[in-house]
C-alpha cells in the first residue's frame, strides 16, 4: 500500500506547488531506487536512480557554488543548512549511480569520461558543519569530480563522512570500469594506455584509503555516520579487490597478497564496529560482502596443498565463521542480502565439510 502511494505520488510530484517539490521529489525517487535495489527488482529499480540522475541534473546540483556555470533551475537557497541539503543531494545521486553501477554490471549515467559532465559542486561537509557557518559564503569552485578522478587536490579536503562515501563508490565503479575493459587478447588490454590507467587507479585507490578515518575515531559519532564510514571503508578495499582480479593478476603474488590484505580489512571492519550502529546496512554491502569472502576462500583452498600452512590457513577459516554470525543478524532485512548472505553461507559450509 505504501509502495504504490509512493509510487504514485512520486510521478506527479513535479506538477504541484509546494516551494520543496524539486527536493522531495528527489528525495522519494532515491529511496525508491534503494528499496527497490535492495528488494531485488532490478529494472523498476534503476528506473527511479535514472530519474533521479536525470532530476539532479535538470535543477543544477551539479554545479552547486560553480566558478564556471553558477546557474539554477532551483530559487536560491534560504540558508546556509538548505544549501548543504543540496550538496548533499548531489553526492548522494552520486553514490547511488556509481555504486549500483558495479552491483548490476552497468555503466553509470554519471560517466567523468563524458566532456558534457560537469561536476563543480563541493565536497559535501556534515550537515551540522553548514549551520555553523563552516561553508564560506564566498567560495566557488570547479570540477571537483575531474581533479578527484585525476588525482589533483582541491581546494576543499572531502573528509566528511558522506564525502568519503562518495570518493569511494567513485573509485569502486573506476575499478570496476578498468576490469571490464580488460578481455583476452584484446588490443585495449596489452595497450601502454590501459596498463598506465590502471597503475594510476591503483594508486590513487590506495592514496585515498590511507586517508580514511577508522569507524571509531569520529569525534562524536552518529549511528549514520558510522554506517557511511563501515560502507566507505568496505567499498575503497573492494576497489583494490575489483582492480587486482583483472585476469592476467589473478595468478600474481603480489597482486593476489593486495587481494587478500583488502579482503580481510573489510571483513575485520563488520566483526569488530558495535552492533548497536548496524541494524540496517545499505544493501550493496551483499555484493562487497561476497567478494571478500570469495577471495578468503579462494586463498583457503590454495593453502590447503601447504601442509606447514595450517595455521594461517585457520586464521582465515576463523574470520569467515565470525563473519557469517555478523552476517546472519542482517539476513532478515532485505530479500538481496538474504540472498547473498544465503550463498556466502552455503561456500563456508563447504569448507566445513571439507575439514570434516
């Protein structure tokens, strides 16, 4: 019942009045994307990210305090908090975009590599930061997206939590991206031009993950905040994972030990934040989830033909077991992660069995 009201609501929500209507409307289509994503209908699901995209382009929230192309469909904001919503749109649209992007396989509709792609907007500070005033009234900016994807600084840091969110979820779709590209015997893949692209994306990756605060170091903390944190984390090391599976690494020592540090930091990172902030996760967690455990248990089964292995071996047999009775506490929340946490189950029973 509620669904349909906000469906329909939500497809006139233009055509009324309120001096919000661009703003909500926004509002309810990216939550309908998540709920959607995270019920498992993929295709109404990318509909309402795609609107949402398409909404927060038409307003301008893209060039939010732009040096270059300072105009709006939107009135000016009334304040300093009613302009930090809208950054904060911004980014979100991002995040939804570029993430579910690498969840479905899909392109995002916020592609840096299209010339007509603008993003001016600054990085996104906490909400409470706009109230007091820490957003000069003065600064303007420009391509903050190109100077984040091409490894210059800008003139704001982005280290808010909502800011690292974004960055992550740019780089993961970047990596994700790069991955694809690569296919057997392909002239893209052997090019000097692909092999810099990637030895670039691999550093700014790790750059950027030196730079994120640990979940339990944010000065006063909010259970949202510590969410976007647990998610920003896990996402930048599922980069590293995404970018070091490209085929021709797979078999790499080094690139398979860079595998193998990210994928037992994001599993660490669910094992040891309090529950209490963890009661509802964003659904794309299934996918980040799986990737890390499919890397233990690949490094599992090689160790199994070292016989004087055993220990480093139990160690990661250990952490798997602790994640699943993490994992098990979300199965109930949405019918995705039921689904994946179902599957990374059924793999670890696997080794169970195979141990017996």
């Amino acid at each position: 019942m509620f669904l349909a009201r906000a469906l329909n609501l939500t497809a006139n929500g233009l055509s009324g009045s309120h001096p919000q209507k661009v703003m909500h409307n926004l509002q309810a289509e990216i939550l309908l994307a998540y709920y959607l994503f995270a019920s498992g209908r993929f295709l109404e699901g990318k509909y309402h990210a795609a609107s949402a995209v398409s909404l927060g382009l038409s307003c301008s929230l893209n060039t939010i305090r732009s040096a270059n192309s300072p105009s709006s469909t939107l009135p000016p904001a009334q304040d300093a908090i009613e302009e930090g919503e809208r950054i904060h749109a911004c980014w979100t649209v991002m995040v939804l975009d570029k993430a579910w992007a690498v969840v479905l396989g899909d392109d995002p509709h916020l592609d840096h590599q299209q010339q007509n792609l603008v993003v001016d907007t600054p990085w996104p500070l906490e909400m409470d930061d706009y109230g007091q005033g820490r957003l000069s009234r003065t600064a303007v900016y420009s391509n903050t997206l190109r100077k984040f994807i091409n490894g210059l600084p800008t003139s704001d840091t982005g280290m808010s939590t909502i800011a690292m969110l974004s960055k992550a979820s740019i780089l993961w779709q970047q990596a994700d991206n790069l991955a694809r590209q690569w296919k057997p015997d392909s002239p893209t893949s052997d090019s000097r031009a692909f092999q810099d692209s990637f030895t670039t994306l691999d550093h700014l990756i790790a750059n950027f993950r030196a730079t994120l605060v640990p979940p339990n170091h944010i000065p006063r903390p909010t259970p949202i905040m510590t969410r976007a944190l647990v998610v920003a984390h896990s996402i930048a090391h599922t980069a590293t994972i995404t970018l070091q599976s490209i085929a021709p690494l797979q078999a790499d020592a080094a690139a398979r030990q860079k595998r193998l540090v990210a994928a037992t930091t994001v599993l660490n990172i669910i094992v040891s934040v309090p529950l209490q902030h963890l009661t509802f996760i964003n659904a794309i967690m299934g996918t980040v989830w799986m990737a890390s455990c499919q890397v233990l248990l690949d490094e599992i089964y090689a160790l199994q033909a070292h016989q004087t292995m055993h220990g480093e071996r139990n160690s990661l047999v250990t952490l798997l077991n602790r994640t699943i009775d993490v994992l098990s506490l979300f199965a109930g929340t949405w019918p995705i992660l039921n689904y994946q946490i179902s599957r990374i189950s059924e793999a670890c029973n696997g080794i169970q069995r195979s141990d017996s």
